[in-house]
C-alpha cells in the first residue's frame, strides 16, 4: 500500500488496469448467459 501513497502517478494505471478486469469480467457472464 506504501506504493499507492508514494506515487500517485501509479493510481490511474491501477484504475486503468481494475476496469480492463471488470470489462473482461463482464464479456465472460454475458458469454455464459
């Protein structure tokens, strides 16, 4: 968590990266549906 608060440039890649994971999440439900 240290390097959360030390770099805040690292946030948007972080939140980048959580929504690219919900998205792929996503696809794979509607899939199965």
């Amino acid at each position: 968590m240290s390097v959360w608060l030390n770099s805040s440039h690292s946030i948007p890649a972080y939140w980048k990266k959580t929504q690219n994971t919900t998205q792929r999440t996503h696809n794979v439900i509607v899939q199965l549906k």
